[in-house]
C-alpha cells in the first residue's frame, strides 16, 4: 500500500507540519518511516504536544547507560 507522502516542514525532530492538510506528521527520523494508523491511513494530529508524545513511543531513543 503506498500512502500520500507529505512534503511537511520539519517543526521539531520527528514531528512535522503539512501544510495541505493542516496537521502534524510523525516520522521516524532513523528509519524514514512515517507513522500510519491502524487503518494504514497517514497519522495526523491536530496538536503538537500529541504529534511528539505519538513520535516518542514511535522512535523511542536508547536509555542511557549508568
């Protein structure tokens, strides 16, 4: 299944605004995979905060060492 890539500008690491659709993006900056809903359409948030906190269980970072 291919989705719509967006041509989103970056708003933080991961977290991107697309314009056409009004909301934000998710995406694995490791990977370069986009985050989709179960459904498999293109993931979109209409806040921010949402966006990161959906990009942070997405690409979780690695836990520092002690």
């Amino acid at each position: 299944m291919s989705a719509r890539v967006p041509t989103p500008k970056l708003h933080g690491y991961g977290v991107r605004w697309d314009p056409g659709a009004r909301l934000y993006r998710v995406r694995n900056e490791r990977t370069g995979q986009w985050l989709h809903e179960s459904c498999g359409a293109l993931a979109g948030f209409s806040t921010y905060g949402a966006a990161d906190a959906a990009w942070r269980r997405f690409e979780p970072r690695p836990s520092a060492a002690c």
